[in-house]
C-alpha cells in the first residue's frame, strides 16, 4: 500500500545504537538500529559517526534518518496492511495506535529488517500522560473522552497528514466547531499552562485581548484519571510573527499595530498577576484579520529574547517584548 506521509516523533541514540519512534499510516512504528547489527552494509560508519553528534546536531540527526530512510519507507510499504479513514481518526487512536517493532541489519552492503521480539523500549516518554489529581482545580472546565476528538487537518493540510503529524486541531463528536488541542509535553509546564489559561478565563482577560480560551480537558478513553491535554478555542490565523519575520512581510502599519496590542495585553497580563513566559515571535499569533495574540504559557525561553536570569519574570516579559518590538521594526 501506499505510505502518503511519515514523521520521526521520537528518537533516541546511545554510543552504538539508536531507537526511532515514527508515526505513519495512523500507526506507530519503531524501529532500532544497532552497528554491531549492520554487518557489511556500505552505511555503517557514516552510522557510527552520526551517532556520535546526534545528540545535539540537527544536522547530524536528520543525516542519521536519510541514511536508514530507503529501508523505513519499506517497513512502512510492507507492513500497512489496514486503510484507516483519516476523517474518523480520533485523539486516542492517534496516541494508543497499533504499534510495530523492528530491527534493522546488513545484509551485504544493503541493509534489511527483521521483526523485533526481545528487549522492546517503554513506550511511556511517547505517550502524553498526567494524573488527574496532580491537577488543581481540574473540575472548573469540561472534560472529554480522546475517543470523541476526532482530528482535523490544519489549514492548508492534507487531510491523510493527521495520520502520521502531531495533531493540533480536533472537533467532538458531530460538533463542526474546531479546537485547538496541546498535549502534555512535561507536568510543570502543563500545571503551569492550565492554571493561567484557567485565570484567564475566569478573570474574563480573553474577553478583552486576544488571548487563548480554555474549553476543557481530554482524558484516555475510559480512564478519566489519565488526562493527555488541554482544549482551547481555536484561532483562525494565517501565520505566527516569526513567518512574517523570515517573510519580510510586515509594513509600517502593522508594526504600529501589533507592537500597540502586545504590549496593552502584556500589561493587562501582569496586572492580574500573570506572566506570560515563552516570549518569541513563534508565540505570537496573526490571526486572519492581522491582529495579534499570546499563545503558549507553558514556561520556558528563548535566549535571542529573554536572558537566562530573568525567565519567567515581568522584567523577562518586558524584556523579552522589547526585542520582540525591535525585531519587528528591523524586519521592514
């Protein structure tokens, strides 16, 4: 069968070997690869190598993926032997899939694949998962079954990519409207994230500004203690800042524009307490009328913005703003 589209969502490399987790066809395979496995095959000290800077090279690790493709894209050929209707294809079949084990080796110069019985990986750094009782305040929004989140391909998509790409958009049941869904990806971040969208909205700061709305949370299917993300109203937008900085895109108006709302929202933010974090051009959204909102208060950083000693503070905030503002006018 054919295989429209595959994505790498995990990857994980010791000194001679190296797990993949690969999401494709509405399943999930992973395939391991050991050098003491390759044989003769032409590509194994090029694998070595690449191995060895992998760890903190892009570069190195999407070498290491273009190296073992020819055979991945045959295990993918091979073993898709179910059709899976991507317009019915939900949040947990996303994240419970059927799941397939392989090994690669060398046969000659050429490398090969073979089942993979013994010693398969814990799957759990790919599962999204927190408990519910780690989160305060949980009983404040609505909580769905992941197996009435049916996924939507993102503007411009193809609908087949929601098989195989980390969705971000779903629908309930026959409700047409859309949502925009992030999954766990770490507990402090995801406490920090909830408990301020939760602000937000009972504060009624989205009324106001442009910032996110929280819609509930998504459990596993039939286990109501096992939540693996959060809903949010979904924005319709074109684009993040940071396309219209590498664009070259943003004229004299918008700038006024936008530096105008990022700011007001900003200082509405802390005077209720609320410090946004995360603050990049990528977390700010261009909405279809060109207005801009604040998105993403999980924590974090980005040096080129914010410094170090300052994350997660007003001062990182404004500072981090303030690059923001000066990219833009250095952007025309």
């Amino acid at each position: 069968m054919s295989v429209t589209s595959w994505d790498v969502t995990n990857f994980n490399c010791d000194e001679d070997e190296a797990t993949f987790a690969i999401r494709a066809c509405g399943k999930l395979w992973i395939v391991y690869v050991r050098a003491g496995d390759l044989g003769e095959f032409s590509g194994k000290k090029d694998f070595l190598s690449l191995i060895q800077e992998a760890h903190d090279n892009y570069d190195a690790e999407e070498a290491l993926y273009e190296l073992i493709s020819d055979t991945i894209l045959q295990i993918l050929r091979d073993h898709n032997s179910r059709s899976i209707d991507p317009l019915q294809f939900t949040l947990q079949d996303f994240y419970i899939p059927e799941t397939l084990f392989f090994k690669l080796g060398g046969k000659g110069s050429h490398l090969t694949y073979l089942p993979w019985v013994k010693d398969r990986p814990d799957l759990l750094g790919i599962t999204p998962l927190i408990s519910l009782s780690s989160i305060t305040d949980s009983s404040e929004v609505p909580h769905f079954d992941a197996s009435i989140a049916k996924i939507s391909p993102r503007f411009g998509q193809d609908p087949d990519d929601v098989l195989s790409s980390t969705p971000s958009c779903v629908t309930l049941s026959e409700n047409p409207e859309r949502y925009h869904f992030k999954a766990v990806q770490g507990h402090q971040s995801f406490l920090r994230e909830f408990q301020i969208l939760l602000k937000i909205k009972q504060s009624g700061l989205n009324q106001k500004h442009r910032l996110p709305l929280i819609h509930g949370l998504v459990h596993y299917s039939g286990k109501p203690e096992k939540i693996l993300g959060v809903l949010m109203k979904y924005i319709e937008h074109e684009a993040t800042l940071a396309n219209y900085f590498s664009q070259g895109r943003i004229t004299r108006s918008l700038e006024k524009k936008w530096q105008q709302q990022i700011m007001e929202t900003l200082q509405e933010l802390h005077s209720h307490e609320i410090v946004w974090g995360d603050v990049k051009p990528d977390n700010v959204l261009i909405d279809n009328n060109k207005d801009a909102h604040l998105i993403d208060f999980g924590g974090g950083f980005n040096s080129e913005y914010v410094d170090e000693d300052v994350i997660e503070t007003v001062q990182g905030d404004l500072q981090g703003v303030s690059r923001i503002m000066e990219a833009i006018s250095g952007s025309r």
